[in-house]
C-alpha cells in the first residue's frame, strides 16, 4: 500500500494567507513530485510598527513516496 | 432561554478561504434557519502535484433551534 | 536585552480575513509604538441567517516594551 | 453492538452554568431519545458592560442510535 | 463546489479498535449517502474489574452533501 | 469596522464557579467600557488540607474599543 | 525544597460542578495530607434519557509530600 | 456519591495495540479493584531499526474508590 | 551527545492499524537507518460509501543521526 | 474576593531559559505591583545560522490588581 | 511483557528548571524503584513582587512496575 | 518570497536543556544552511532509577530554502 511523507513548509507574501500557501507549494513542487494534500498549522506575520508586511504560512505538505525514493 | 445547535461542515473553494467558508453556509441556510455564527477549525486543500486544486475548510456553524424542530 | 509583550485583539472585516487581521493592527498602531509580530489564534464570524455578515479574527500581536513604558 | 452518536448544543442560562446545561438536555430530549452522556466543551457568556446577562455552555450530548432512526 | 457534512459517532466491539470503527460505519451507511472519510478522535473501553468489555471509538465521519439534501 | 481587546482575568471566590466569573466581571467593569463577553479557561481553586477554601477562574474578557482609547 | 504530587479524581454528584468538586476533595482528605490545590480537567455527566442524573467532574489534585511518606 | 480515581499506565505488546491495553489491565486487576474505564491517550512503540518491535499504549484507568481504601 | 530526528509518515493497509504502521516503518528502513521510536499522531481513513477502504496513521518516526549523515 | 490579571511577556537571553524568564519578570516589576506567579507557555530562539544567538520565552505573568488600579 | 506506571510531581528549585526536575526524581526514588524517563509538562513558578522565588515544574515519571508491587 | 522549511530534531545532554538545545542545531548547521530558529516542542529525559542520565528536547528548526536547494 501506498506510503506518504509530510514535510513541514512556511509560505510568505505580501499580499493574502493563500498566497503564501501557494508560494510555499509552488517551492516545493520544483524538487518533489508527487505533492496530494497540505494542512494550514499556523497564520502568522510580520509587522513594520503599523502596517502588515508579510504574512507567514506554517503548512504541513503531504506527498506520496515513490518505490525507490530516499526519505 | 434559547438552546443552540452546532454543526461541521467543510466548506470547498478553487479560490480562497473566504470563498469555501461562504459556500458551506449558503448551503446550510438551503435546509437551516436562524444560522448565527460559524467558528473555522481547520484550513487544508488539495494539490494536483504541483498547483492548489481546492481550499477545504472545515467549520462548525451555530444556530438557534426554534420550539418544535427536530434536532 | 529586550523585553516584548504580547496582546490579545478580534478584528473584524465584512471582506476578508486579511481586512480583518489588518483592521486590528492599524487600530492598534493608533497607541502602541513597535508593533512586531501577529499570530491567528481563531477565525470565526457572525451569519445573518444565509450570509457571512462578518469575519472576526482573534490574534495576538507582538511589541518590544521601551525603557520607561508602562506594561 | 451499540453504536452512539453525539451533538453539539449550546444551552444558556441567566443563572448558572448548571441551568445552561440542563436547558440544553431538556431541549434535546424533546426530540431525541436514549439521551445517555454529555461533556462540556466550553464555558462562556455574554456581558452587558457590568454585568453578566447570560451564561451559554457548550456541551457535545451523546446517545444510542435505535436500529431505523435515522442519523 | 462541494460540500462535506462531518458527523460524531461512537462504534463499539468487544474485540478491536477496528471492528468498533466498522460497526460505526456500518450503522452509519444505513441512513446515510456518500460516506467518505473518518477521523478517529478517541479510544475508550469499559472494563468489568478485571478485563476489557467493550472498546469505545469516537469517531467523525465525513460524507458529501447532495443537493436537495436536508442537513 | 470594530475593533475588540481581550485581557486575562482571575476572579476568586469561596462558594461558587459562577460567583468568581462575575466578582472579575465586576472588578473589570470599574475602569474598563463596553464589556461585551468572556470565556472560561481554566477553573482551579485552593485547598486548605481538607476544604476548598476558594474557587479561581482564569477567564477571557473581550470588549469594544473605542475610537481614542489607548490600548 | 518541597515536591509535591498531583492526582487525578472525578467526584460526583446529583446537583451541581461544586458539590462534585467538593465530594472528592473530603474523599482524598480521609487518606491524604497536605492537599493544596485542584485544576479541573473536565467536566461530564450521565443522564437518564431526558434530564441530568449525575455531574462527573474530573479534576487533579496537588498536594506536598511530606519526608518519609511512600509515593 | 461515588468518587473515582484515574491512574496512568503504559501497556506494552509486540503484537497489537489491543494486546498492549490489555495487559496492562489485566496488571492493574492484580492490586486494584473496581476497575470500571479506560481512555488511550498515547500510541507509539520501539523499532530495531527496520521492524516495529513493541506497541507502547499510554492509558488512564479509571476505578470506583471504595469507603476505606488509601489513595 | 546523540542527535536525533523525527520525520512523519502516513502508513496505509486496508486492513489494520498496526498493518498501516509497519507499512510505513518497512517503507522508511529502506532508505534511512538507526529507526528507533515512533509516535501515532492521527488514525484517519477513508469509505467507499458503506464500508472501511483504507486505514491511514500518521506517524512520526525517529532515528539517530550518524556523524556525517546529511539531515 | 481578589482579582487578578495575567500579561503576557517575552523575556530574552542569550545564555540560559531562566535568564530570559527573569529578564522579563524584571521588567515587569518596573511598572507592575504585587506580581505573584509566572507560567512559561514557549521556549523557543533564534539561530544565526550556526549558533543559538536568543532564547526566547514566551510567560504569562499574573498579579494581584488593587482597588483603585486601572486595567 | 512489561507495563509502566507514570505519576505526576511537581519539583521546586529556587535556582533552575533542571534543579526543579532533579529534585522532584531524587525525592520519587526514595520509595519507587525501576524510575526510567520523564516528561515536563508546565514550568512555572512564584514571584515576591519583583523577582523569581520559586521554580515549579510539574513532570509525568514513569517506572516500570514489578511483579508483586501495589499500584 | 522567501520559502522556510521546519525540521524536528532531538538534541540531548547529561547536562541541561539549553546544552541539549544547542547540541541539536550544532549537528543541524553541519549539512544545513541558513539555520534561523527554533521552537522547543518537548522537554524530557531518561533515568538510570534514581538520577536524570539524559535531558531530550525535541525541538523544530527552522531555515530559508535557497533557490536550487532539494526539499
């Protein structure tokens, strides 16, 4: 049966909570394949003293590993 | 004094947070009444290998129940 | 070496999770001075019956304390 | 064997947190039956500025489902 | 887009944490469409002095709501 | 839109859970406006060896902002 | 300096969280010295199809060790 | 009323988590009386290195204290 | 001093939750040595509708890191 | 009956968790009398790289307020 | 195979977190045998006023219970 | 934007939980760049029977991925 791994990922952006998500995602796909599912854990950011400047994703990535895959 | 139902729902969206949130409450309010607030429990979605396919949202939605709904 | 303190604030935005999250730190910036980190700590919100009517975000947000402030 | 489900309802109270829970089981029993359990998941309330108005207890209620009721 | 309703239940057996998972889903098949996933929440028993008599799973389902389907 | 501050308050009292949440309530209400909700997090209490001599119950209280109010 | 033991009890009783709370404090007292405080960790109850039978408070309590005294 | 007493156990298996609960109260049976529940609170286990060797099951055994029992 | 890490996995079986664990750990000692512990996070899995399909445990496993081994 | 409040503050040190407690406990009592107990609730630092530069501890800090105190 | 007790004790120190930890075992092992591991679970502690007078950390210890022993 | 991935490591010492800390992000900077800071997850240890032989701080670790690095 299939076996997979969960890697633990912190997207940022400017902009918007799912940006972040998905720039942590899109970094991920450019050395893993295989990505099926992730999980928000925590929605974070920083601030300059008044305004947002960066919000910070704190995702877990799950993905199914391949037969001869190291881990 | 008033009794309250909560119930869990995950809410889909190709697009946002917000937009899977609003789319399990319109659907509730299709069969429920009096449909008061809704509390997120956890934010997580799909990928297709390499892009987010679906923001799921799992929330809990409170409402009032009246005299004589089932429950 | 410094000392930070952290508050507890619910921004609320009829739009967004992000609105909501900003609304509270530019109300805080309003009478705090070094604003620095916020963390979500819930997500949640008000429905009219079939609509979102607010978004309403529980964060903490994070401030260095200057010398001869009071806590 | 037995198998139980659980709800979750909000009771309230002007009075107590005793009060909000009995309301809320009275209230199911009215169109549940073989009501057996209840936990509290959370206790809180609503001020009026000065004073506490009402007391509204979240409490998930257990009980046997019956062999064609249905869930 | 979709959307998933998750509901409490508690399976029980007198012999494994798997046969109570089933008999739960199971009793829930018979009233209910599209059951698609479970998530184990806890594991209890009851014991009669000297051995276990009945394992006690609480679990959330997940099924997929129809359309015209009351909640 | 509006903005809402909570604070951690303990509230005591040598009878009864619901008797600390209000003395804290009523303390809160001599020098803060617009209280608006608390929640339990937590009830403790002292034991004198043999009594419980007080009930403590650390509880969050949330309350509007206004305009010029300082945080 | 002083260690002390903290023990896991759940009173019981037909009226109310503090009678519980207080049942199974005397109880302990009976073979136990030094008893200083309690943290409630839950608090359940049965009941008998429509109204509240027993409330079950679980709750630790901490008490120091004295010289000589078996853990 | 009856009060109760929960003790903290870890049963252990090469087999099977059942297996691991139940030798673990079936232990507590020598010396305890009245065992009455349990509540898993903990799964995990020791590898040699490529093969599960033992289930580890952390469980709270809850048991009816008797009039002169010590705790 | 030994340094160790901890990775997570998700085991699958269609039958069991221990054959979903050792599935997992029979996977990572393919590629990792020193396995040591593991620790169950969540049992999930999904249904076809009416019955179990697959059992899911995520696990985090641990292993000693060796002198000049990459992490 | 008493009432108290609980901050919460993030002492910082760049040798030991006790100093960064400390740290932060005496800060506090540059503006704030009659501070009675400390509950730690992170520890957690920074890294510039290679070395631990900052320990961080996140505590709340609970003191007793006086009669005429504002909140 | 073997089953394991863990107790819950609270060790003070006026000069550490680890001093706290040693001294809570030191005083376990005077009448419990077979102790093997630990587990903070709160550190906290007590203030004059102004600064740090106690260090309280509470920790599960688990020993490995022997054929004939009490529980 | 800059994407971080979070590790989890055990360091351990005979020593204190700051030198077990510190052991575990040595090893880490050996094969791992951009090292920018931790989050202590656990605190706990081993006993020869009577004395802590090992303190174990399970700890995440953060770090910027670069450009062409393999997650």
């Amino acid at each position: 049966m299939a076996v997979y791994k969960k890697i633990s990922l912190v997207g940022t952006s400017e902009k918007s909570v799912e940006e972040a998500i998905e720039s942590a995602i899109r970094r991920a796909a450019l050395t893993l394949r295989n990505l099926s599912w992730f999980e928000v854990k925590e929605i974070r950011g920083s601030i300059d003293g008044r305004r947002v400047t960066q919000y910070q994703v704190v995702l877990e990535v799950g993905f199914r590993l391949e037969e001869e895959e190291p881990i």
